[in-house]
C-alpha cells in the first residue's frame, strides 16, 4: 500500500478480515493479503496467510516457505501479461482493478497453479482492495506515469483509484461462482479493509505531526492545521461509510423478508428480465446498450432510500432506455415489458418497508420492528447522531437476527464515535487557526493545543478499535 503503516498494526488488520471472511464464509478454507507496493515497481508481497481448521473453528497463520510472493515480494514487470509466460489473477486484478473468480480451475487462463503444476482442485476469488488517488499522497517519485502495460499503456490513467492490496480467498471444490453472494460479500469487505488501513495511515499521520510540534510547537503550527484539515476533510468518507452500513442492513432485511415469504427477489428478476431482453435487441447500438447493462448490474450492488433509488433508475436506467427505443423502435409488447420491468425496479425500493410485507414478518416485536423499518429507510442525508444511536441500540436486540450483526453494530459504533471526534477536532482547529493567525496569546494556544493531543488520542484509539 502507499501508506507507511507499522507492520504489526497492518498484519493485524489484514488477519481480522481473513479471519472475518473464513468465518463467515462456510465454503472458504484459506484466506492471503497481499500488499501492493509503490510505483512504479507495484511490489505485490504477502502480509499474511491463514488456513482454517478443526470444523472451521480454529485458524492456523503463516506464509508458504517458498513462493515468489514472499518478501521481498514480486515486482510488476514479473507478473503483469506478458507473451511467453502464464497470465495470472495478480495481474487483471492490479490493471483492470477488478475481481477475478476461478470457478472452472481446467478451463481459468488465469489460475497459475493449473497453468504450472496441472492442479485442477484450486477453486478461487480474488479482490483489488482500492483507494482513491486523492488519498495516495503519490510524491514526485511515485509518478503513475511510469507503470505501463506489456504494449506500453499507462494503467490507471482514467480510473480515480489505485490498488493498494489484493485479498484472495480459497474455496472448497464448485462453491464458488462469478457474481455469487460470496464474492459480493468479499469485495464489501475489500471496502471495509480499505478503510482500515486508510485510518491507520490518518493516525501515524497525526502522530508524525505531534512529534514535529513537539520540537517546534509555534513553528509547525502550519502542518499542524495542514494534516488536520486533511484528516477533517475524511468526514465526508465518515459519512459515506455509514449509510453504506445501514445500506447493508436494509438488503439483509429485505433478505430476511424474501425468506420469510418464501419469494424471489423482485429486483433482480427485473435486471435479469432487462438484461434478456437487451441481449436479444442485438447489437445495433454496442456502446449504449454497453453502459446500460453496466447501470443495470451496479443497481444491484448497492441498497438506496426509496427516494434516491427512484431517481437513480430515472436517470442512470430509463433516460438510457428511452434513448435506446427511440433510436431503435421496437413493437408495444417488447416496450411494456421494458416499462413495466423498470416499474418493478422502483417498486422493489419499498419491499422492505411495505406494511403488509412487513406485517408478515412475526420474528421482531412490533414496536422494535416499527421502529427498525423506520430507521433504516430514512433518508440517509439527514441521519444523525440521534438515529444512529437508536440504531446501535437496535442491532443489540438478539431478535433482529440478521447475518453479520455484531460486526455492524461494532463498526456503526466505531464511526459514531469517530465522527463525534472529528466535529469536536474541526471546532478546536478552527480557534487554533484564529488564534495563530491573529496573534492570539501562547498560553491560550498550548492550552488548545493540549485539548487537541487529547483529541487525537481519542481519535487514535477509535482507530484501534476499528482495526481490531
């Protein structure tokens, strides 16, 4: 990763999401991280690996005691594509910064064990864990510039993120599939440890700049509120990762309710449908109906309030369907199955909060229930500390029994407590900052200051805690 992080602390992290993954995950035996190294060498390393044992109970960790992966690491001219060599998963997952998923080992031209050693047992997902070019801190010797394609293409170049690690999760023999649940569930939780290690960074960052003010507290007042008003400015990805949970909690209760009702899920029915229909328009139109299948596969990624996902599919979905119709007409018949799919789109939006729907459901008390619908279709903009407390509160009820739970309500707690910290931290700097810059008194500004350490010690135990 481009982030100096002490290796105990990055070892660490990288265990907790093998181990969350082999857990969770009944089908999965073995879990690697691997650590993307700056450009231009994208050093892909082994951090840590661990295999589960004993009935998926108990984890043994350690790396294989020979593989070009181990430190010091293999550099990206050894494993990008290349005429004459075996292509690998490491290099579509760095170039492309998307997944790979070796479902069929004999006929994978990517599963390098079968390529070299003929193994027809190795049955397995691999996940870019990516950040955002913004967040890099790339200096003048680590120009992407330089990282090239066998035919000498810079990659990267129209993508906002780089790839900072890949993770790689073993499976038992045909349980694993492109697109399934368990790859779904593997690149959220790329997502989490993304921003696992993206906190670790902001706390050495905090502590770099403490040490420098310690030798020069008035002098370095300037990096102080630089650094600061850098990690200030995360509140916004704070923000972000909360109604990204609370999305998550709304497609497992909805889930739930399919469940319960023993039915399909309209949503992805009504994509399938789409994507059917657009399979047999032919090819009049590849770059549209291109970006329309790409829309209609994101919708499914991602849970939205009612009132969002509605404009979404007006914009992302039927403005591209209309363009597609009135260039190519089609007759009535195929045009209402069109219309009427993506109604069923938008009326998927309101499954999990519809009274019948939820009336059904008999495994929550009504008033717990009332109030978790409530809470999780609100709308996200307006999701404050009151109703974030209410929904901690909530996930501690054993009744609400959807998957992953304690983890959510973990780390709902860990980014309340984070967010807190950070408006407090923002209150602080902007009085320091009037303070320096209008002359105010030393001892006004030592007294802030050490209100600030306080703060960033605050801030760097939540940042444990979320790690751990």
């Amino acid at each position: 990763m481009f982030l100096e992080i002490e290796k105990n602390a990055l070892e660490s992290a990288c265990r907790e999401m093998i181990e969350t993954i082999l857990l969770c995950l009944p089908n999965a035996f073995k879990g690697t991280i691997y650590r993307i190294g700056p450009p231009p060498e994208l050093i892909a390393e082994r951090i840590t690996s661990g295999i589960i044992t004993n009935g998926n109970t108990k984890i043994s960790w350690g790396l294989p005691v020979e593989s070009e992966y181990n430190a010091p690491g293999k550099k990206w001219l050894e494993y990008r594509d290349q005429p004459g060599r075996p292509l690998e998963a490491m290099s579509w997952c760095v170039e492309k910064q998307k997944s790979w998923t070796s479902e069929e080992p004999k006929t994978d031209s990517r599963n390098i064990m079968m390529q070299v050693e003929g193994r027809s047992d190795d049955f397995f997902h691999m996940e870019p864990v990516l950040m955002h070019k913004s967040n890099a801190q790339l200096g003048t010797y680590m120009s992407l510039q330089y990282i090239k394609e066998y035919e000498e293409n810079i990659i990267w170049k129209e993508s906002d993120h780089i790839v900072t690690a890949v993770i790689k999760i073993h499976f038992k023999p045909y349980t694993i599939r492109m697109g399934s649940n368990e790859a779904r569930i593997i690149k959220k939780l790329s997502h989490s440890l993304g921003t696992e290690l993206l906190s670790h960074r902001l706390q050495d960052d905090s502590m770099r700049t403490m040490q420098r003010l310690a030798k020069d507290r008035l002098s370095a007042f300037n990096i102080l509120a630089d650094s600061l008003r850098n990690a200030i400015a995360k509140s916004a990805l704070i923000f972000s990762l909360i109604k990204q949970e609370v999305g998550y909690l709304r497609e497992q209760w909805e889930k739930l309710l399919l469940e319960n009702r023993k039915e399909k899920n309209m949503k992805a029915e009504a994509i399938k449908e789409l994507n059917n229909i657009l399979m047999n328009i032919g090819e009049k139109d590849k770059d549209l109906g291109k970006n329309l299948v790409a829309a209609q596969n994101k919708f499914l990624e991602f849970s939205l309030p009612a009132e969002k996902g509605e404009n979404w599919v007006n914009m992302q979905i039927k403005e591209r369907w209309n363009d597609l119709l009135n260039k190519f007409p089609h007759d009535d018949q195929r045009e209402r199955l069109v219309w009427g799919n993506i109604d069923k789109l938008k009326k998927s939006l309101y499954f999990g909060q519809n009274p019948d729907i939820v009336d059904s459901y008999k495994e929550i008390p009504e008033e717990i229930k009332r109030e978790w619908v409530k809470l999780i279709y609100s709308n996200d903009d307006s999701f404050n500390n009151s109703s974030l407390g209410r929904l901690i509160n909530i996930l501690d009820n054993s009744n609400i029994n959807i998957p992953y739970q304690e983890k959510s309500k973990k780390s709902l707690k860990q980014l309340k407590a984070l967010r807190d910290t950070m408006h407090q931290l923002e209150r602080n700097t902007n009085f320091l900052l009037y303070q320096v810059l209008n002359g105010g008194n030393e001892g006004l500004v030592l007294e802030n200051t050490n209100g600030m350490n306080n703060l960033i010690d605050k801030n760097y135990s939540i940042g444990n805690n979320l790690a751990h």
